[in-house]
C-alpha cells in the first residue's frame, strides 16, 4: 500500500472496487485491525485507530463481515445472534449467582432483540435451523443481523454478492439501503458486480496497485479510461 487515503461520509454507501490483487482486502484488514499499519493513520469517529486490536475497533462502531461468512455451523440460527451482545451478566461466575433476575431479564432482552433482527433480514422461519445449513445468502443475512446486535455505526462488507443468488442479494441490499437511510450507518463494501455497485452505491473508490485511482459516482468512475486501463490489463495489478 502507498499513498492511499480517503475518507467517508456518514450514512452513505461507498464501494471500494478494483482489479484483483489491488489492494482492497488488505485496506479491510487494515481498518478492521486484523492487519497493524507500519505507517499512516486511520481516523474512526475522531479518534486513531490504527494498530488497535479487532475486538477494540469493534466495541467502538465499526464492524467487518469476511467473503466468506462465519458462524457456529452447529448452533441454531438465533443462538448464533444471541451470543453477539457484550458484557452479558450471565458471562460473570458471581452474577450467575447473586443476580439470576437481572441475567433473565437482559437474557429476554437480546432474544427480543435477536428475534426483531430475524424478522428485519426475513429470516425468522429459520430461527431453530442450525446456521450450518443455510445457503450462502441466508448466511450473509445471518451475518449481517449479527452485525447490527452490536449496534454498528458503521459496517464494512466483503463481497457481500459474491456466491448468492439474484433474489437474496437484492434483499440482502435493501437491508443495506434501509439501513443506511433509516439508522445513517454508513456501509464500505468490496465488490465486483459492478451492477450492485451502479445500482446500489453512492460513490466508489476504485483502487489499483496499492493505490487510488479513481473516486467519484459509480457510473462515473467505471467508465473512465484509466478505469478501464487497469481492469483490462493495461497494467498488472499487484498487491
């Protein structure tokens, strides 16, 4: 990575998009903090975040979801939400013991909670289901639903179309638009269908060699020459 810097507006919808091997997964793991910078900054809400640990830059707002989801394949769809919520009572020895009210009350809390996200990403039918047995695109939505228990400012998404088929990644967009619209969080994803990025987007940062190249309205961005240069091999990506 070299001279690569921008910065994002609240609730909005930014793709970061580019030819393999451009550098995007390597920007997410360096926000996300899975990857520490040797040198730059990275701002969150004012305040440095650079080379802070995952969890920390997740308590803080700003959530990742990975290509290729994660969940507790042998837990039910709603035990894999119920398990996000940090600081539960329940998880203190001596809680468990002195506060059972105050436990089954927050207990009751997150499964409300978990049950509203269900319903919000349509999966509440699957609710009893282990998690191992969606399809890809339940298991986006299931994703995505964890990610909102932790009450995200902003989220970042890998290649949320990736493997899904047309219907559930239209549903699986419109959560992302009512979300944006409806609670302002802001969304950075890395994707590849260009027509999501078109149709969804307000602005894509496209990215090659380690480096920007283009910013600015989807539409806009992919057509430019340079654009179109390093998709299609005028030079050779890397990184």
């Amino acid at each position: 990575m070299r001279d690569c810097s921008f910065s994002l507006a609240s609730a909005t919808i930014t793709a970061l998009i580019g030819p393999n091997g451009a550098g995007k997964t390597t920007v997410f793991n360096l926000i996300s903090g899975f990857i520490a910078p040797t040198s730059g900054l990275i701002h969150f809400k004012d305040e440095r975040i650079d080379g802070l640990a995952p969890y920390r830059i997740f308590r803080r707002g700003l959530i990742r979801t990975f290509q290729v989801p994660r969940q507790f394949r042998s837990m039910s769809v709603i035990e894999n939400l119920m398990i996000v919520p940090s600081d539960q009572a329940g998880e203190n020895f001596w809680s468990a013991w002195l506060m059972p009210s105050r436990i089954a009350a927050q207990e009751e809390a997150n499964f409300r909670k978990a049950q509203e996200l269900l319903d919000f990403v349509r999966l509440s039918h699957l609710r009893d289901e282990p998690a191992g047995n969606l399809s890809g695109g339940q298991k986006k939505l299931l994703e995505l639903a964890r990610t909102l228990l932790a009450d995200p400012d902003m989220i970042m998404l890998d290649e949320p179309g990736a493997g899904i088929n047309p219907t559930l990644m239209r549903q699986l967009m419109e959560n992302v638009e009512t979300l944006r619209r409806e609670r302002g969080i802001s969304f950075l994803l890395v994707e590849h269908n260009m027509d999501l990025v078109t149709e969804s987007c307000d602005r894509a940062i496209v990215m090659n060699e380690g480096r920007v190249l283009a910013d600015g309205a989807p539409a806009d961005v992919i057509a430019r020459p340079e654009v179109l240069e390093a998709y299609l091999g005028g030079r050779r990506a890397r990184g």
